[in-house]
C-alpha cells in the first residue's frame, strides 16, 4: 500500500491531506478531484491507511505516517480491514438484491450505496483503535451516483457518526450535487508535468522498454495522466491511432476518406464488445460511451498536437475548428445520437475544414 510519501507527483494536494493530519482536526467529507488517472484514488486510500492506523507518528523527515508493518497496514494491503469500505459500482455484482446483481453496471445503485456506505456509517467501528478515523469510506467514480443516491449520501454526509470520513473520488466534479461539494473540502489534484511523467513511465522497466515511437506517442496522448498511459496496452489507443492517421492525413488535405466514419465506429465497438465479453454484467451502451470518449481524446489529442505546431493563423483556427467539431460530436454522442450517424458526420465535417 503506497503512503502518501510515496506519492511525490501530487504535492498542492498532499500538502493539504498532510496539513490536515498535522492540525489534528479532519475533516469527515472530502472531494478528490480532478483528471482520469492522476493518483487520486491512490491517494485516497493512503489516507485512508494513516487515518485508520493508531500507529502514525513522525518518520524521519517529520512527516505523519504509520508503521508500515503495523497490523492495520497489513489488513489494509490484503483488503480485509472491516473499517476501510470501498465502494465501486462492481459492488452490484455481490448485492443481496438479484436485480442489482442483474442490472448492467451504468451507475453505483442506491442500494450498493445503502448496504455498503449509509447502513454501515451508522454502526460502531468494528476494529477501535484510538486512531484519527474508526472508519472510511471511498466512493470510486462518485459521478455514478445518481440524484436521489446523492442525497441519501447527503444525509450521511450531515449527520456522520463521530470518527467517520467519506471520501468521495470523481474525475467529474461538476456531476455532484452543489450541496455535495459545499459539505466536503475539495482537494484538487491536477495533470503530472513532463519531467514527472518521464520519471514516472521509467519507473517500470516494461514501460521503458516499449518501442520508442509508441511510448512517446503515449506520453503526449497520456497528457499527464499516468492512469491513462497505462491503460493503454489494454485500451489500445495507439492501434486505433495508426489504423486512422492515413485517413485524417487525407482529411486533411480536403480530400473525404470515405472509411473514416465508418472505421471510426467499427473501433468503438470492437473495444466495446471486447469489454463487454471480459466484464460481468458490463453494459454495452455504456461501453460503447466509453470507446467514443477514448476515440475523441484521440482526435483531440491530434488536434491539439496540430495547433501547436500550427504554422500560421489559418492552420490555428482551423485545428481549433476541429476542435470545436470533436467537442460537438462528443455532446451528440452523450445525448444518444446513433454513434455510426455521428462518426459520420464527423468525418464529414473535419474533410470540409
């Protein structure tokens, strides 16, 4: 289990976590918030890990940490201490209820969020320890959380039994309800630089060892996200990239690639599908949103790798037309235009820029 010193390319944010611990006053609702892949939910459960432990004290920098081989660090690491609570919208799969079992993995249930967060907020920690929290909770993808599921957090949120934190983690803070984000103290957590991206990307020597076009392609495709740039083997963006740079070339030269659209889609859905087949009760449709999302990061990405190195104005505003057209498209997407009529028309409209 990393502690937070281990986490060195987050400093505004740890600062704020370790500030906190300092004063001895924490608070119990927190947002983590920020970009896909950017360490905060590692940072959510390294906090987690100090405020459970009542062995934390000044390591030999001066900073709070615990024993790392205390016995809650051990609980922690094998994912069995009764006062650590995850909650992922994966928790539908173990539910009592056999339609929340059934359902297709789109949003965290309200009754994910009852049996795993409001019911045992409101009971005694089962390991006391005199620590700084007797127990937390980490809400994954808080996004997901519906309206009505909100509110039943906000409830907890008001009225939290003494020694509880919640800790909710979104890449999507404007999702959560307004009187969410004023209960809670947000810490912002933000893209790494480039130095800390190479340093990190040489931390593994399978990352170190990729081709050198591809893992270059991935770091700038990666756009500061260490989550992101190792997804990628799975995920395949630099696949799809080569499959389309000869059609976006003719595009861009004004000439229509009559297999762009089409080419476009049939990657969406071939990720999608392979996603499906590999997750229980995964839902195709929400797959599908999320091969769409990736296919229009890596056609912003392009566009915003073009208008950097734009020549003239002309070439600038048209990378930033096609910016603009991504971005359309995107919307359209979300509010369930047929995805094959999008790609289309997207193809259609980059060839006329």
């Amino acid at each position: 289990m990393p502690t937070l010193s281990d986490i060195l390319v987050q400093p505004r944010a740890i600062g704020a976590l370790r500030a906190s611990l300092r004063a001895g006053r924490v608070h119990h609702a927190w947002v983590f918030h920020g970009p896909a892949g950017v360490g905060k939910m590692t940072a959510a459960r390294a906090f987690a890990a100090t405020l459970l432990d009542p062995t934390v004290a000044p390591d030999l920098t001066g900073e709070l940490a615990p024993d790392p081989g205390s016995e809650t660090q051990r609980l922690i690491d094998a994912n069995v201490h009764p006062d650590l609570h995850v909650v992922t919208k994966e928790l539908a799969l173990f539910s009592d209820d056999a339609q929340v079992r059934a359902r297709k993995l789109i949003t965290i249930p309200r009754q994910v969020v009852d049996e795993h967060l409001v019911r045992p907020a409101a009971l005694t920690a089962r390991v006391p320890t005199g620590a700084r929290a007797g127990k937390v909770f980490i809400v994954d993808e808080a996004e997901l959380l519906d309206e009505g599921t909100q509110n039943a957090v906000l409830k907890t949120l008001e009225e939290p039994a003494p020694g509880t934190v919640i800790i909710l983690v979104t890449s999507r803070e404007n999702r959560l309800l307004p009187t969410i984000r004023s209960r809670c103290q947000r810490v912002a957590f933000g893209p790494l630089d480039d130095a800390s991206m190479r340093a990190w990307i040489a931390l593994d020597p399978e990352r170190a060892a990729m081709g050198e076009e591809q893992r270059e392609w991935l770091a700038r495709f990666a756009d500061g996200s260490p989550g992101r740039f190792a997804l990628a083997p799975t995920t395949g963006p630099f696949g799809r990239w080569r499959s389309l740079a000869p059609m976006l070339a003719d595009a861009d030269a004004g000439s229509f690639p009559v297999d762009l659209g089409k080419t476009m889609s049939e990657l969406v859905d071939g990720y999608a599908q392979a996603w499906v087949d590999a997750h229980e009760n995964a839902s195709k449709d929400a797959a599908n949103k999320d091969g769409a999302r990736q296919m229009f990061a890596l056609l912003a990405h392009r566009a915003q790798e073009r208008l950097r190195a734009a020549p003239s104005d002309a070439h600038a505003e048209r990378a930033l037309a096609a910016i603009d057209t991504i971005g359309e498209a995107e919307r359209n997407v979300d509010a369930n235009v047929n995805m094959k009529f999008a790609f289309e028309d997207l193809a259609a409209r980059l060839a006329r820029l």
